[in-house]
C-alpha cells in the first residue's frame, strides 16, 4: 500500500472510528477536566482584577475540555482533521479581554486541552503543574506592592497641603479636571500593606470634600 492508497482510504472511509477506545477517550477527558479545574482554582486564587468573572473562570474548564474532544476527533481521521481546520479557520472570538494575564490563561487551557487530547499525558500534567506554580509565585509577589488610584476633589485651599502629602506617599499625577468650583485629580501611589490611615489626613484638610482609593490594574482611561 503506497501513500496514495492511504490518502484514498482515508477519505473514503471511515474505519478509524471503529477502533476508538472509549475507555482512553474517558481518561482523556478525566485528566483535561482535572487540568481544566486546578486553572480554574489558580485563576481564582490569583486574581488581582477589580471584578471577578465566575463565567469566565468556568470558560477554562470548558475550553480544556472541548479542546481535548477536538483533538481526539481530527486525530482520527485525515478528513476530519482537514474539515476541522476548514470549520475553525472561521471562528472569531470578539470578547474584549481587558487582562493581558486573561489571554495566558485562554492558551493554557487551550495547550493542555491539546496535549491531553494527544494523549501526552505527562506534558499536558507536568507542564500545568510548572506553570500553576509560576503564577502562584508571580502573584505573591506582586501582592508584597499594589498600585492604587487617589482620587480626590477640592479646591485651591488645599493644593499646597496635598501637594505635600503627596510628595510623602511619592504619588504620580494620572489626571487633572478643573471645574468651576473644585479640582479634581488623580494619583497614582503604591502600597506595600493595607495601611490607607492617610486618607483620613487628607479628607480632614480645609478645602478638601472627598477622597476615593481604588485598586489599580493598570487600564485606567480619563
């Protein structure tokens, strides 16, 4: 049998399936639910955004999954492997991702999904186990210090005081709004622990009204 009567048998049958072990097929699909669950748990573990997607974490496990499933299928037979890179050749995904770090775990959910479906079962367990624990240790320290927005509205009365004040938390101007009446600007500081004692300094300056502390990711946009 030359190559060209391989090529014929493949596209004109479909004996492949016949041969498909269900119980590796469950074990494939056992192993990518597992990976799919440990990204999940570091993704919540790990996040550092403002709002947590619960949606967007289940995503991962899905996507392990489904990728996994895909891959045993393609594998099968050259056919469905040519119609399959046919089908999702077409596919677009318009999700904004605000997180650069979002994006990682998308293709690691999506490389461990194809290694399990190949059934290179070390790679697809060794490999998310290596890179879980990157993420843990990355994560813990950046917590050591955390960027924060000051934000805080006043009028001329207290621009010389802030400006001191900021000088001691060594806070970046982010944005300045000039109104009628007050002044709004916004700072950029960072905190190594979660003592905010100095809000209550600058709330009780003459001439401030309010001051606001959000968590800062990096995507701020005036």
């Amino acid at each position: 049998m030359n190559f060209e009567d391989i090529i014929k048998k493949s596209v004109l049958t479909l004996e492949s399936f016949q041969t498909v072990s269900y119980y590796e097929a469950s074990i494939s699909l056992a192993i990518s639910f597992a990976i799919g669950m440990f990204i999940y748990a570091i993704y919540r573990k790990t996040f550092r955004g403002v709002v947590y997607s619960y949606n967007y974490n289940v995503s991962f496990v899905l996507i392990t999954m489904i990728t996994t499933l895909v891959i045993m299928t393609i594998s099968t037979n050259i056919v469905l492997s040519l119609g399959m890179v046919g089908a999702l050749s077409i596919v677009r995904f318009r999700t904004a991702v605000k997180d650069p770090l979002d994006v990682v775990y998308m293709f690691w959910a999506l490389s461990a999904g194809i290694a399990t479906g190949a059934k290179v079962y070390p790679i697809a367990l060794g490999g998310s186990l290596l890179i879980g624990l990157v993420i843990v240790w990355l994560s813990k320290r950046k917590i050591r210090e955390q960027a924060f927005l000051l934000i805080i509205r006043h009028t001329d009365e207290a621009t010389a005081a802030l400006r001191t004040e900021m000088k001691k938390l060594n806070g970046k101007l982010k944005s300045k709004n000039v109104r009628k009446n007050y002044t709004e600007v916004t700072y950029e500081i960072k905190l190594v622990d979660d003592n905010t004692s100095f809000l209550q300094t600058i709330i009780e300056m003459s001439g401030v009204s309010d001051a606001s502390l959000v968590n800062y990711t990096g995507d701020y946009a005036q």
